[in-house]
C-alpha cells in the first residue's frame, strides 16, 4: 500500500479567507450606505446648481441671432437632466433602505436589496462627481452654420427659359465670374434671379453657401454687410456695432475660404466689392456673382464678364401668360372674346408686369362690351386700369426717377410724341430736344455730342431701345411717359397725343386747352385744320405725315410760347400761310418732303430761328435769299435732297446756286449745313469759305458739266462731312489722291465720312480715293459705264497700310457693265452686313474669304445667273457664303411692292381700323407677302403681284384667311 499525505488548516483560518473573498466588497456597499447617500444628496444639489448656471449661459448666448449652443454642452445638460431623475429616485428610497441595517450598519435584515440598492448609491456617486468635473465650459455657444441655400417663393415664369438657361450656363462656365441681368423695370429679372436661387436646392453643386441680398434702389452698404452676416453667422449687436472696415474684414476673411454665390437684386448703382467685404470672383476661387439691374451701365461699372439683357416676351409667350392669369373659363366665356383679349395682351408690348397686372384686372370680365372698353381705356389712359396707375407705372417710373438729371427726363417724355413702335431717328430727335431748349444750344455740337449721349444712358437704362441710327420706345414705357407728364394721372392733357390715330381733323374740343405744353398729330390723314386754336402755352407742334394742303392765315394767332414745329411730310402742302410771322418764339422748323415751292417773306420775322429743313422740297429751284439773309441765328440749314432730274436744268438755277452760295457765308452762326452744288464756280466759292466748309453735314454735286478732274484733297478740309453724293457729271474722269504717303499715314482725311453714293458718272473709272475715309459706312456706285474697280490695287501703295472699308455695313453695286473687281485683294470687312450687285455681269469675284462668313451673317443680293458664276477664294470661303445669297428683284420689286402697298393703302384706309387686331395682323401677312415678292424672280414676282390685287376675293375683303394662303 503507498503511503498517505495528509494536510491539516486550522478552522478560524479558512473561516477568515471566505469571508474576505464573498462578502467584504459587498459589505463596503452596506456599510457606507449612509455616507454614501449623504455624499449623493450634496453633490447632486452641486451639480444641478452647474447646469443651471451654465443653462443661464447658453439661454443668454441663444438670445443672440446666430448663436447656437455647443453640441457637447447640449449632451452634458441632457446627461444631467437623465442622472437628476435617477439620483432623486436613490434619495427618496434612501429612508427605507437604511432602516434594514442593523449592528451599526454591518448587518441588514434583507442584504442581497441593500447590498443591491448601495451599489446603485456608490455608482451614481461616481457619475455625478463625473459630471461636475466635466461641466466646465470656457464657450458654451457658437455661431449657427446656416443652410447652404434658404428657397425662395417664386411664380411659375412663362417665357423667360432661355435667359435662365443663359444664366447658368455662364455659372457652369468657370471663367465668368460676375454676371449682371439687366433690363426694363417689369420684365422678369427677379423671377429668373429666384430661379436660379432656388436651383442650387435642386441641382446637385459644390458651393458651400448661396447668398441672396436685395439691394434696391437706396444703396446702403451696412445692410449688405448686415445681410451677408446673418448668412455667415456674424448677426449680434456687437457685430453690428462694429465699423463697415471691421465688418468687412470678417466677412472677407469667412467668404474667402468658402465658394459662394452672391445673388444681388435691385442694384440701381455701382457697389465696390471690396469695401463690402466681399472677394473677388475668380478661377481659382470658383465663387460667383450674380446681379440684376434696370440700366447696362451699371453691368459696365461693377464689371460683370458676362452682361445678358432680359427681353420682353415674345407674343406666344406674352399671349400664353396673358391667358393663364385671365383664366380660360373667361377667355372662352363668349366667342368674341378670345380676338377682344388678343388686341388687349398685344396693348401690353410683352412686359410680364403689365400682362401680369392687366390679366389678373380682366379675369372675370365675361362681357365683351367690358373687353372693349378696356381696350379704349388702355389707348387713352391705361392707368385707368386697376393696377396700372399704382402697380406697374411707379415700378417703372423708378427708372426714370433714377435718371441723372431733368434733362435727360425731358428727353425722355418727349419720345413719347412719337406713335406706337415707331422708329424714331436720333437725329432729329436731338433737333428736336435742341429746338425746344431741352439741349443747350450755345455750342451745337457739344448739344448734339450732349444729345447723343442721353439716347446712349437711356439705351441703357431700358428705357428706349437701341436700332442703329434709331430709337423706339416701348409702348408700356411710352404709356408711363405719358401718364408721367400728366403729373402722374392728375393734369390731363399736358401733353396732348394723337400720333397714328386716323384722324382727319384736328377734334374742336383739343383746340380751347389752353395748357398743352406738347402736342403730336403726327402719322394721321389730317388735310383740314381748325382756325385760331388757343394754345399759348404750347411749345412743340409735330403734324408731320398728315395730308395737309394748305394752313389757315390765323392758324398761329395765339401760340407765341412755340418752339419746335414739324409739317414734314405733307406732301401736298404747298404754301405757308403769312400768319407764320407769329411764330416769334419758333426755332425749329421742318418743311422737309413738301412741294412748298417759296418761302413767304413774313419768315423773316422769326428772328430766333436756328434750324431750318427744306430738304427734298422744290425750294432748290429759286432760294429766297432775301429771307435767308434774315436768319441771322441759323445753326442748321438743309436744303439738299430733292429730285434733280425734276429741276428745269439751264443757266438760272446755276447761277441762283453761285447766289445761294455767297449769301450762306453771312449766317454766321452756321454749323451744319446740307447744300446742292451745281456748278464749277460755286464749287469753288464754296470750298474757298472756311465757315461754310466746316458746317457742311452733306454735300451734293449735280451735273457739274466740264469738270473732268476732282481733287479730294480740296474736299478733305471739309472735316464735319458725313455724307457726300455725286450724281450726272458726266466729264468726271478721275478723283484723285494728291497727298504724299507719310501726310496719309498720320493726317485723318475724311473721319466723319459715313455716305458715299456715286451715279451717272460715266467716265469715272475707279474709287481709289475712299481708302482716305476709315469710317465709310455705306457706299453705293450705279449707272457708271466707265467704272471697272472700285480701290485699284496700282494706284495706291497704301493697302498694306491701311484697311479701307473696315466699318462698311452695306455695300451697292447696280448696273456697272465694265465692273471687274472691288478690290484685287480680300479684305477684313468686319461690319459689313449687305452686299448688293446687280448688272454687273465682270464682276467675277468678292474680296471676301473664308473668315468674312465666321461669326456672323452677311447678305449677297444679285440675279441667280450672277451668283451660279461666281468665284471663290478657295472651297472653304464658298462654303462660308453658300447660305448668304438672296435673288434680287431691283427695281421691279421697288415698283412692284410701292404700287400694293399704295393699293392697299386704299382698301385698308375703308375698311379696317388702323388700330385694330385684324388690321395689325393683316399688315404683318402683307410684310411676309412682300419679303416673298423679294424672294421670287421677276416673272414669278409679276404673276403673284397679279394674282394677288385682281382677285376677285382681295378686291372685295381684305380677309385675314385669305392671306395665308397666298404666303405659301
């Protein structure tokens, strides 16, 4: 057996060892159960009165726009607020757990509940000391990060798609930086700027922040300061209390490390970026500005690289948003109403605000009688309806409060003279403005320069539209005119309009206002006027485009007060009453395109006259010298134009010419001028005063018989001349260039050389000596036999010098049988826009290539014959122009189109109203009809010229169905 190991522990030993190891810990919990609820109870109460004071904290920073408490400060107080609700449930159960003690608390009656309840008690006692050690706080609040973008509400647009996408194209474009949307008061700019706001919610984009900042019309750089803080978090009356210089050096230093988009409504004046605080836009920063504003200048001065002009509606988007605020349960109320309603939304020119205003104000209107009356109201005082005359007009009339100065606000309300769409020539306007006094006339040409100017800032401001060598105005702005020069609705009749209104007299209640200041009949049908209309106060009179015969005697006894008066036009008046004499106060006359044959010698009594038109009158056949040399004030005097194949051509005229020439050097105060020569003599006389020379606008020189040899270095000292026509001097051989190279190199011969037209010269043979005129604008050569080039290449060996015909817009070439080129060498041609050729069978080839066709759309006229022959720089340069060309039908289209619209005239003037929506819509069929007759060769043009005017259809209707048909 093996043996046995035994090992013997005493029992108090092993006693001992269990009770340490099993109840020890556990005891600790019941024996210091009392101390530890007592340590609970005190910290507890320390820790609520910490969140309370830092709850104080928060609350007084929250009070602060733009402050937002810590994310770790909101944990902490919730983690009070939860510990608070278990510490008080330990308190409360606290009485009851101790009273199971016993033997000084080393004993309890139940002991797995009081072991349980005083670790609770001890645990808490760690969390709450936990969590006053960590409620200490130096910041308990920040600034709020706001959202990327806030959406703005906005009105479904109609027709303003194409901007919008114009718009964001240029954001998506990483080289624009800052683009400016301009346009007419009205015409949607906000709408497509909320537009685009709203898109960034939509489309996905890496901007970190879009701000939107109305800026309006009092410009105030705290409150764009103001703005952009709340946006970026700095909004507390601390902030705002800060200087501009401070408050921009935190908004710079936030914009700067962001990509932001700055959206600006309402800018009415340049903002400097940089004092606002605001970085530029650039490649590297990828930010972006956005802008709208009523005038393009403003786009110029905060230099946007992208300026886009916000247009009117086209009609089937003006028609579409029209009839949605109408509403179809009244457009469709009564058959006659959807034509009614059409007449009514055309009335509105396409501007969202006024379609807006004027269709909400007919909607419900079921009646055709109320559509009617409506259509009367807007063509005599459209801010008769509700909404016009305290919606739309003060929202316009902001951008003519906004005009630098009552100047240009005068000039303004004086385009309102003019009828509706009407192509207003921006030199005659300016006359016109000189000739009231609006314009200074001290110094003419700086009133012109002056003149010129205003169109330019009004171009700008959207208030006339710009079209080349004329203006319009828009026929809402022209209504707001109006009501404006009314003062504003409460004076009716201060200016007194009737422009294209189909009168044929002048109505008699019109002549007792005695209070017109401006009264335009101008473009009606008036052959009659009333005797002795009392407007002394008047001081412009436009009766251009009437039919008037004659002028009563005393027509003029009450309108001493007249400045400006206007009977162009009349092409069957033939005299002037004598009663003219009381016009003492008159500078400004127009008697242009009549058949007045004298001018009667009571003129000379109008001592202040300063400008004088008798162009395209017979007036040339006899001049009255005795009245001229009354004119002692005369600024401008025109007296070219008229038909000289009508002048009883002999001896008389040319010396009446000699005459007229010496008696324009006494008016002094001459400075345009516009004059016929006819003669060697008086050509010379003419070129020998200085005075004369420098005053002349346009020259023309007619059946100069002998002269065989023009020098145009006499015509160079001519330095005003725009315009210069030389027509039936049939000796003429050559126009010669007599100035060395280097006098032609640095000399500016011919600057203000804008016109030049050459005919029935038959032995002249070239042109070279237009290479002296850099700003040659249109240039017309016919009936010469002799002329073979029109810049010959040896005569000149300036080409490589100079580039003639860089501002040419329009270029006519007509019946020149031995013309062979313009010029042997292409050239840049970068404005011209028309070319006309027609008999001009050797002229093979244009100076154009292929770069003349980049970019840009230039039209070729010629017979089909012509153009099948003609050749071409290379296959690239016919390719180019493979789409410019258009049949021309010359004069037989001239003849053609003349003769139907005259007959038309007849049929239109007893049939329809000219104001009508049947009759606009007709005249546009006939302007198609016409543009087709252009279109056609001759034989084709004849037959559907016939077709048309002797059918027995048109000849009894002029039925809008009928028209098209014959477009097709």
């Amino acid at each position: 057996m093996g043996s046995v190991c035994s090992i013997s522990l005493p029992c108090d030993a092993m006693a001992t060892r269990c009770w340490d190891d099993c109840f020890r810990d556990r005891s600790t919990y019941i024996f210091d159960l009392e101390d530890h609820l007592l340590a609970l109870i005190s910290a507890s109460k320390e820790l609520i009165v910490k969140r309370d004071d830092i709850l104080t904290r928060v609350n007084l920073a929250e009070q602060q726009q733009g402050f937002k408490r810590l994310s770790e400060v909101q944990l902490w107080l919730s983690s009070v607020d939860f510990v608070e609700t278990q510490v008080n449930s330990l308190i409360s159960d606290g009485p009851r757990e101790v009273n199971r003690l016993y033997f000084g608390g080393c004993c309890s009656s139940d002991f797995k509940t009081s072991f349980k309840f005083g670790k609770s008690v001890a645990k808490k006692l760690e969390e709450v000391n936990s969590l006053k050690n960590r409620g200490v706080f130096v910041e308990v609040a920040g600034r709020e990060i706001a959202s990327v973008v806030d959406v703005r509400p906005v009105e479904q647009t109609v027709g303003l798609e194409v901007t919008f996408a114009r718009v964001w194209s240029c954001l998506e474009d990483e080289t624009i930086g800052i683009i400016g949307l301009y346009g007419m008061g009205g015409v949607g700019k906000t709408m497509i700027l909320k537009r685009i706001n709203n898109n960034f919610c939509e489309k996905p984009n890496d901007f970190d922040l879009v701000v939107w900042i109305v800026v309006s019309k009092d410009l105030k750089i705290e409150k764009i300061q103001e703005d952009i803080g709340k946006k970026i978090g700095f909004s507390n009356d601390d902030w705002n209390s800060q200087s501009y210089d401070d408050k921009a050096v935190d908004i710079y230093k936030v914009l700067s490390q962001k990509k932001f988009v700055l959206l600006l409504d309402d800018v009415w004046e340049p903002i400097n970026l940089i004092e606002v605080g605001i970085p530029n836009p650039t490649v590297q920063n990828s930010s972006k500005i956005v802008f709208t504003a009523r005038s393009e200048e403003v786009c110029y001065q905060i230099k946007a690289q992208q300026r886009i002009k916000v247009e009117c509606l086209t009609w089937e988007k003006a028609w579409e948003l029209f009839r949605d605020k109408v509403g179809d349960d009244t457009i469709n109320a009564h058959p006659d109403i959807p034509q009614l309603a059409e007449i009514v939304a055309k009335e509105c020119g396409g501007l969202p605000l006024a379609l807006i205003t004027i269709g909400r104000a007919m909607a419900g209107k079921r009646v055709p009688r109320e559509w009617k009356h409506a259509i009367t109201v807007l063509r005599r005082d459209a801010s008769q309806i509700i909404g016009m005359g305290d919606k739309v007009f003060p929202i316009l009339k902001f951008s003519y409060d906004n005009l630098q100065n009552d100047k240009i606000r005068s000039c303004l309300l004086f385009c309102a003279l003019f009828p509706e769409d009407y192509n207003i020539s921006k030199e005659s306007l300016i006359d016109y403005w000189i000739g009231e006094g609006i314009l200074d006339d001290v110094d003419r040409r700086g009133a012109e320069n002056e003149g010129y100017g205003f169109i330019g800032t009004l171009s700008r401001a959207c208030l006339l539209e710009d079209a080349g060598k004329f203006v319009k105005m828009h026929d809402v702005i022209r209504v707001m005119a109006l009501w404006i020069a009314s003062k504003n609705g409460k004076v009716k009749d201060i200016y007194l309009v009737k422009a294209g209104a189909q009168l044929t007299k002048i109505p008699t209640d019109i002549t007792k206002i005695e209070h017109v200041q401006r009264m335009s009949f101008m473009a009606n049908k008036i052959d009659y006027l009333c005797r002795t209309p009392k407007w002394k106060n008047l001081q412009s009179l436009i009766l251009s485009e009437n039919s008037l015969c004659s002028i009563p005697s005393d027509f003029f006894q009450f309108m001493s007060s007249l400045r400006v008066l206007d009977l162009s036009k009349n092409q069957d008046l033939v005299t002037l009453p004598s009663g003219i004499l009381r016009l003492v106060s008159l500078e400004y006359l127009n008697l242009s395109a009549t058949k007045i044959q004298h001018l009667p010698m009571e003129l000379i009594k109008l001592v202040n006259l300063k400008y004088l038109n008798l162009e395209h009158t017979p007036i040339v056949y006899k001049f009255p010298l005795q009245v001229m040399s009354g004119f002692s004030n005369l600024q401008v005097l025109r007296i070219d134009g008229y038909k000289y194949s009508d002048m009883v051509e002999g001896d008389f005229f040319f010396i009446e010419n000699e005459k007229l020439v010496d008696e324009l050097q006494n008016l002094k105060q001459l400075v345009r001028l516009t004059l016929p020569i006819v003669s060697t003599i008086a050509l010379h006389k003419f070129l020998s005063f200085e005075e004369l020379r420098n005053s002349s606008q346009a020259l023309s020189l007619y059946t100069m018989s002998g002269l065989e040899e023009l020098d145009v270095s006499s015509l160079t000292k001519m330095k005003n001349l725009e315009k210069l026509s030389i027509n039936k001097c049939e000796d003429l051989k050559d126009m010669k260039i007599s100035f060395h190279r280097s006098v032609i190199l640095t000399d500016h011969f011919f600057y203000c050389l804008r016109n030049v037209r050459i005919e029935n010269c038959h032995k002249l043979r070239d042109l070279t000596w237009l290479i002296l005129a850099p700003n040659l604008n249109s240039l017309k050569v016919s009936y010469c036999n002799g002329m073979e080039e029109i810049i010959n290449d040896g005569k000149s060996d300036l080409l490589e010098s100079i580039k003639p015909f860089a501002k040419l817009e329009v270029l006519n070439l007509q019946i020149l049988p031995k013309l062979k080129s313009i010029c042997e060498k292409s050239l840049p041609l970068t404005c011209l826009r028309e070319i006309v050729a027609t008999s001009c069978p050797q002229l093979v080839k244009l100076p154009l290539d292929s770069k003349n066709g980049q970019d840009r759309k230039i039209v070729i006229k010629g017979y089909q014959s012509w153009w099948d022959e003609l050749e071409w720089e290379d296959e690239a340069t016919k390719t180019a122009f493979a789409s410019s060309f258009m049949v021309y039908l010359g004069e037989v289209s001239g003849v053609l189109c003349s003769s139907f619209l005259l007959f038309l005239g007849r049929k239109d003037c007893s049939h329809k109203s000219q104001g009508s929506s049947e009759s606009k819509n007709l005249r546009s069929y006939v302007a198609r009809f016409i543009m087709k007759m252009q279109q056609l060769t001759v034989l084709r043009a004849v037959a559907l010229y016939t077709h048309v005017c002797e059918s027995r259809r048109f000849r009894t209707s002029l039925k809008l169905e009928y028209w098209p048909c014959v477009i097709v």
